[in-house]
C-alpha cells in the first residue's frame, strides 16, 4: 500500500448539501471504482492528504478518466457521501417493506440507520476532520434538515398519515442528535434492547398520528409501555 503523500497546499475543503442532493440523483453508477478508491483515502487520511492522482492510483484508472466523472475534489467527496446516504435510505426502506404495521415498520427502519453510522464514513470524517465537517451538521444544517423533514412528511403521506412538518423536523433532529454525540443512554449497542425502547417511543406518537389521520388503531402491537 502507497504510503500518504505529503500534505499539499490547496484550496480549504468544503461540504454543502446541494451537490450532495445532486449526487443522490444520479442512478447509475459507471464510476463505482473511482468511488471506491476515493471513500478508502477518505477513511484513511480524511479530507486533505490525498489528491485526484492518489484515487486514479487505486481505481486503476487515468487521471483524465478521474476528472472526466468528478470535475474537483469537492464533487468526488460530495458523490461518496451521496452514495453512502442512498445506500441508507435503500437499507431502510428495504427494511420497512418487510413489516406490516406502521409501529414496526418505524422502529425496524430507525435501527437499521442507527447501525448505518457505525462504521460510515461520515463517522469517520467526524473524527478526522471535525473543523471542516461539523459545520455541515450543525450551523449549517438547516437545509439537510429540510430534506429529511420533507422525506419524514412524503413517507408518512405514503402510509396515509398526515405527519405536521414540524414533528418530523423533531424526529429529524432527534436522529441528527445521534449522529454528533455517540455517547447516550440509549442501547444504541444492544439492537434487541434498543428494539423495545423504540417500540415504547414510537407507539404514542403513532397513535396520535393515526387518530388526527382517521386511521384504525395499531393499540396492541409490539411491547407493552
């Protein structure tokens, strides 16, 4: 394995939420060996000490092929990232349309993203290069809140319920909560624990949903409170 190439000057890196949308919007994926490389020097050496050169390099590729996909350094971090998040949200609707009831169906996808940070790069960025990356997730986080608010909403308008914005902007935060400060009391180690913890949560606001929704009761499934 190359060792680290010195550390260059170069342009301060950056993280934005447009080009990351962008990049979740693409479904092909003929670049999947430049992605690749390029999601192993992130986890290794974080955002700055590798270069375009060092992921053609471990692709196999040209440098000019590199560039012909990702025009900078910023695209290519965006488009990692937006492959790791369609993954989780791929993983998590795959989960939920394993269940029937809403109550399962909310908690199951709750713990497959919950496990979905534990070993992901952005995990790895937090640790590596918090200046640059926890901006993203805090001041700046106005508008991925958004765009989870809004899949919150359309999800929930899928399953018949009327979800108000600003619920699922608190279950939004809730979950940005989990992914800035790892130490908590909740069994976020133990999946059958933190199972019927989820269930107690997650039961009454259902039931008020279904109730303001006109939708039979779900009382009954999962653990008691």
């Amino acid at each position: 394995m190359p060792s680290a190439p010195p550390e260059m000057p170069r342009r301060r890196p950056s993280i934005g939420l447009a080009p990351l949308v962008a990049g979740m919007a693409v479904d092909a994926e003929p670049a999947a060996e430049v992605l690749d490389a390029a999601e192993e020097l992130l986890r290794r050496f974080g955002l700055r000490r590798w270069s375009m050169d060092d992921v053609a390099d471990r692709a196999g590729v040209g440098r000019t092929s590199v560039y012909r996909l990702f025009d900078s350094r910023d695209a290519l971090v965006h488009a990692v990232l937006a492959r790791e998040l369609k993954r989780t949200l791929a993983a998590v609707e795959a989960v939920a349309a394993l269940h029937d009831d809403l109550e399962t169906k909310t908690v199951e996808a709750g713990l497959v993203a919950l496990a979905a940070l534990r070993g992901s790069v952005v995990e790895s960025l937090l640790r590596s290069d918090p200046a640059t990356f926890l901006p993203f997730l805090t001041i700046g986080a106005g508008s991925l809140l958004a765009l989870a608010r809004e899949r919150l909403v359309a999800g929930a308008g899928a399953a018949g319920l009327r979800l108000e914005p600003a619920v699922a902007e608190v279950a939004a935060r809730l979950g940005l909560s989990f992914i800035l400060t790892r130490e908590t009391a909740f069994p976020v180690d133990d999946e059958n624990e933190a199972r019927a913890v989820l269930h107690r949560l997650v039961r009454p606001v259902l039931a008020g949903l279904t109730r303001a929704s006109g939708l039979p009761s779900q009382e009954g499934a999962g653990p008691v409170w």
